[in-house]
C-alpha cells in the first residue's frame, strides 16, 4: 500500500448519514488520505449488555473507503456507556478523598476494574474479528490519550488490591517493604501487605517512598491496561498497525513502557491550545520539545493523531490561528520527525463538551478558510512527505527525560517553582533558541550516539546508572551534571554513603557540603567578566584536585564560592552546574560548552525563526519555520536548493521553507 500523509478525526455518529457523502467527497478533494473513527463510541457499538452493532461503522469504512481514505479504528474505551456503569458502579474511579467520580464526562472508569476489564476483553475481540481483515483498514488505536483526566485517580478497593499485589511481587516480604519504604518514620511498619493502602489524602504529610511507588503502580497499571488490548488487536489484525495518541510529556504513564507495545508512537499536537503560553519566546521551544520528546520514545518517526485545526476551547477558548498558523504548526510536527498528520477534527462538534474545539469545517459544514488553508497546503506537501518518510533528526545533544524522577519531584519539588520536567525544559529552550538539536533519551537508553548529554536533575540514583554516566565521560562524552543528583536511591531513600552526588564525584570534581534552598530570592553568578542571576538553588561546593571553576556566585554568605564547575575525567568533561541558572546564564553556559563538545548549530539564530534537520542516508532536508506574523530573513546556506516556499532567505509571516541538499 502507498505511504499515507495526511487525514482527519472523523465523528460521522454525530451527523445525519445522510450528510456522510458530502463529507468523504470534501475529504477527498482536499487530499484527505485516511480517518480515525470510534474512540468514543462505545455506546453505538454495544447499545446494550448483550447487543453489539456495527453496522453503521461498517457503512461509514465502506462510504469512506470508496473515495480512497482509509481507516484507524479507536477501541471506545475511554467513554464507557452509561448502561455499564450503572449496573456495575464499582466500575467508576475513586478519587485520592474517597469520592467516586461519576457518569457525564469521559474515562470514569477503574483500569483495574475485573468487570470493566471483562467487558473490555469481549468487545475488543469483537472488533478485532470484525476488522481485523477489513480492507480499508489499516490500524488500531487502543483507548484515547491513556493518563489522561486519571490523575489522582483510582484509589478503589481493586486499586487498593493490584497495587499489594504489585508490591508482593517486588518485595516479597513485609520487612523488605519496610526496609524499602523506610516506615520507622512516625510507625508506618506494615506486617501484612494486605495493611497497605492506596494513598488516600492523609491528616498530614505522605511517605515518599510510598507515593513513588504508588505512581510507578499507577504507570504499570495504564501498561497492563493497554496490553491486554494490543494482544487481542494483534492476534486478529496481522497486517494493521497499532498505535497510541500520546500527549507529548504528560507523565502519567511511562511512554517509553508504552511505546514497547505500540509499532510507531502517534502524539496529539495543539500548539495554539488556551492553556499554552502565548508568546512565542515563551511557546515556541515547549512545543519543539514536546515534538522531540514524542520522537524520541521510541526513537523513530512518529505521527500526529490529533494536530489543531482551529480555534481550541472547552469552557474557554483559544485564539484564532491566522492565515498560515495551521500549516505552519503541521510543518513544526513534519520538521520534528512527523511521518503522517491527522487532523482534529473534521468538523467542529455542534453537541457536548467539546463545541468550541473547532474542526476544519465550521459548524455549518461548508468549507472556509480553514479548509482551503490545509487543502494547498495537503497538495503542496504531500509529494515532500514521500521523499522525507522514515527520515530523521540527527542530534548531537541528548537530554536525558526520566517519569521516575518526574515522579520522585511531583512527591518533593524542594521549591515552589521546581519541576523535573520544567528544568528539562529550561536546558532544552537554550538550546532550541541557539538551533542546535537535541533528543531525549531514556536513563536506559544509548548514551553514546551524543557529543554531549545534559542529564539535569538525577535526584533518584543506582549504581549502574552511576557507572554509564562515568563511562561516558570516561570514553570522551561531554556530560552536564545539576543540583540535586545523587540524592535517593530506587525506593526514595536518602543517600548516606558520603557527599552529594555520590560516585559521580569523581567525574564531576566536586562535593556539594552544603546547599540552600532560596524561596523567592535570586543568587548572582558571576560568569567571566559578566553578572547574571540564578534561582531556586545554591549548592555549595568543595572542588577536588584538578576542578575549573566557571562561575561564582556573587552574592549570599557565599559570595565568592564556586557555583558551576568542569572537571576533566577520563578522555571527557563533566560540568556540574549547582544552581538553576536564569535565561541569560543558560544561554551563555550552553552556548560554551557546545562549543567545547562540538555541537553545531543549524544555522545562526534568527528571532521567531525555528530550524530542524531530518535526514536519511542520501538527503539532508532543512526545515526553516518562520513563527512571527512579520516576514523575517536569515541566511540561506550554501548546497541546498529550495523544495518548499517562495524565496530561501526570506520568510513571508508564518511561512515554513524546506531545502534540500543531496549527500
Ligand atoms: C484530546 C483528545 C480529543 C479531544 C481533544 C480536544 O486531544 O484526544 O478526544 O478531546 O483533545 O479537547
Ligand atoms: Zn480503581
């Protein structure tokens, strides 16, 4: 079959049949390649306990079918019917104070549920028989954004009761538990596993070590939820895909763990979403991130399931994207390592919570601006999206990204203003604002690919991460190294063997004998001649024989103490940086020590213009984004000849430009 491109969610059980034709043939003639249909339809597929009917999504494939578009089937599992909860209310979540959440929005259900879970299996299976050898099928979405609207939920008695189960498998034994979880504290010893609760709020404080398996149960649990589902896919539908809609670094669940059980990621991307930030200095590198991130779980090409197509909004909305916005945010996700992009959605709903998340069409169903927008820019790119399938970025930065230590600060952030993810963030917009590429790379993943590796925040610790991030350093990587690494072992236990950050001492040259924890203040830094300013944290350091000092703080009652470092190890460098540093101090920080490991900027910086690189063995195509509502010019480099816009070198308002430079 040829590759596909581009497609759209499509919700025909919200409209007239009547009205079906007209949409497949709009579709059609906007270059509209496939559909995903029925992630939320549970109750038009199994109106009653013992009646299944798939007749209209049988018609629907079909209608589309003819026209040429494809089709991913979405089990419904997000949104079960009301006839099941209600005859089995145990199926609904349980919150963290004990309500149950009830019927009227979506994903009110238990994933530990055996009911629900049985339910589950035999639908499932249905469908899988029933599509399993559709022609026009060509894959399966499993649920809709796994994690999602689950925080802080289930704490009911099945939870209560997997989760004991998860701890005797990983325990054994009560004393092990104890020993793991540190429960001398305040008399927390357990004698049975069957003591332990799933946390519910408590009168006062929680055990760490606790909640962090507790999250980890919770991640496994999405896991198991999810494989079960796969299996049954896979053992009828042997020529589709399957494939999950991930929400870029939402941490509920490990999307590398995920990702083990899917044959390509797929992420929804909604970069004018009224939650978001909306100036660009403040937006654009989070959404770069995001795309790198949902690249890098399973290192490959990935596709969008959901990219915005219109104005966002629940209760309230988003602003209008301008002239170009679509098209250039669908091209930021091609740029990033998009192999397809799917649409949300077709037209904008005219029912439910989602009326004011607008589709392509307006409610009335007639083409606009929007349509016409994403129809020439399907026809102009989908020759490009040929040449640049299965092709990559190639990074020389990788940022290591970690759910458990995102887990270990949502139980400890130290500070207000501290998160795992945030200072990940933080060293990733350096580098973004510099157009140097980076990737993420999992604790367990291959270190050695990068000139340098930014590793912030290793607060969760073992032995063996210890040794790899000392043999990259010793076989010549460069590695950075932040405040509050070393500190716990696995279980959320404080280290005591020595000072912060334990062996890695050794590579960094230095020993943290003290530190400060600095609320609303700010430290200055001085750095070379110039004065910046830091935040959140001061460790102070003693530097080992053989330690640069880089910079000092410049104020605090240790004005004058070494505040980053880099110390030579083996053929290789490790930095250690002991605060959080502002911008301005990232800025200038990342820029050096890319420079001392190499790592080489796409081109030189431009305002609001974001660069990308995807290559293959024979081509190097250079993705130009110009995010500004105003032309800009940048230098357009030697070797390469213009695939996508009008003139390389200068950028109309939203304009994203494509070279091409044959290896
Ligand atoms: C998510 C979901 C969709 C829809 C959109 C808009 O990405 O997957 O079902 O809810 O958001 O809210
Ligand atoms: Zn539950």
């Amino acid at each position: 079959m040829e590759q596909l491109h581009f497609g759209v969610d499509y919700y025909p059980e919200h409209w007239e049949q009547a009205r079906w034709d007209r949409d497949a043939a709009l579709m059609r003639d906007m270059g509209i390649q496939m559909v995903r249909m029925a992630e939320f339809s549970w109750h038009k597929l199994q109106p009653r306990e013992d009646v299944f009917d798939f007749g209209w999504l049988d018609e629907a494939i079909e209608l589309l079918g003819k026209q040429g578009i494809y089709t991913i089937v979405g089990t419904p599992t997000a949104a079960p019917p009301a006839w099941m909860v209600h005859k089995h209310p145990d199926i609904f979540p349980v919150d963290r104070e004990g309500r149950i959440r009830g019927f009227g929005g979506r994903h009110h259900d238990c994933q530990s549920n055996p009911t629900y879970r049985s339910y589950i299996r035999k639908l499932v299976a249905k469908m899988a028989e029933h599509y399993g050898q559709n022609p026009y099928v060509i894959g399966w979405q499993p649920d809709n954004e796994l994690g999602n609207s689950h925080q802080e939920l289930c704490t009911c008695a099945s939870c209560r009761q997997h989760f004991q189960e998860w701890l005797r498998r990983k325990y054994q034994t009560a004393e092990e538990l104890n020993r793991a979880w540190g429960t001398a504290f305040w008399s927390q010893e357990y004698n049975d596993f069957e003591e332990v609760p799933a946390p519910r709020i408590t009168v006062t404080g929680e055990n760490p070590s606790a909640m962090l398996d507790w999250k980890r149960f919770c991640s496994d649990l999405i896991v198991d939820f999810t494989r079960e589902q796969v299996e049954i896919i896979r053992r009828y539908a042997k020529n589709q895909f399957v494939t999950h809609n991930y929400m870029g670094f939402a941490d509920k669940v490990d999307y590398y763990k995920l990702g083990e059980l899917l044959d390509f990621v797929s992420h929804d991307q909604y970069p004018g979403g009224f939650y978001l930030p909306e100036t660009p200095h403040e937006r654009n590198h989070i959404l770069a991130a995001t795309l790198d991130v949902v690249r890098s779980y399973k290192n490959q090409p990935f596709w969008i399931m959901e990219q915005q197509s219109g104005i966002t909004g629940w209760e309230i909305m988003g602003r209008a994207p301008a002239p170009g916005q679509l098209s250039l945010w669908a091209m930021q996700s091609i740029a990033h390592g998009a192999d397809a992009v799917v649409f949300f959605r077709w037209r904008t709903c005219a029912m439910g919570t989602e009326q004011y998340w607008h589709g392509i069409l307006p409610h009335s169903g007639n083409p606009g601006r929007r349509y016409e927008e994403l129809q020439d820019f399907i026809h102009e790119v989908n020759p490009l999206m040929e040449k640049l399938h299965g092709s990559m970025p190639q990074a020389q930065v990788g940022i290591v990204f970690s759910f458990e230590q995102e887990y270990a600060f949502q139980i400890q952030p130290h500070h207000k203003d501290l998160s795992y993810t945030g200072q990940v963030q933080k060293y990733y917009r350096a580098l973004y604002e510099q157009n140097i590429p980076a990737d993420f790379v999992p604790e367990q993943g291959d270190f050695s690919k990068y000139k340098l590796l930014l590793a912030p925040l290793q607060y969760l610790m073992s032995p063996e991460l210890e040794e790899k991030y000392l043999d990259f350093v010793r076989q010549g990587g460069h590695l950075l190294l932040t405040m509050r690494t070393g500190v716990k072992d696995k279980t959320n236990l404080c280290m005591t063997e020595g000072e912060l950050p334990g062996r890695l001492s050794e590579a960094a040259g230095v020993e943290v004998l003290d530190y400060d924890c600095l609320r609303d203040a700010q430290v200055k830094v001085l750095f070379g001649e110039e004065e910046f300013v830091a935040n959140i944290w001061s460790d102070l350091l003693r530097l080992l024989p053989g330690t640069e000092t880089l910079a000092t703080y410049g104020s605090e009652f240790y004005e004058g103490e070494p505040c980053i470092t880099a110390h030579a190890y083996g053929k290789g460098v490790c930095y250690y940086v002991g605060t959080e540093p502002g911008e301005a101090l990232m800025d200038r920080l990342l820029a050096q020590i890319c420079k001392n490991a190499g790592a080489e900027p796409i081109l030189p910086p431009v305002t609001d213009v974001e660069c990308m690189v995807r290559e293959n063995d024979r081509e190097r195509f250079l993705f130009v984004l110009n995010h500004a509502g105003e032309t800009r010019s940048y230098q357009a480099p030697e070797g390469y000849r213009l695939l996508k816009g009008q003139q390389a070198g200068n950028l109309r308002p939203y304009e994203a430009q494509v070279l091409l430079m044959e290896k």
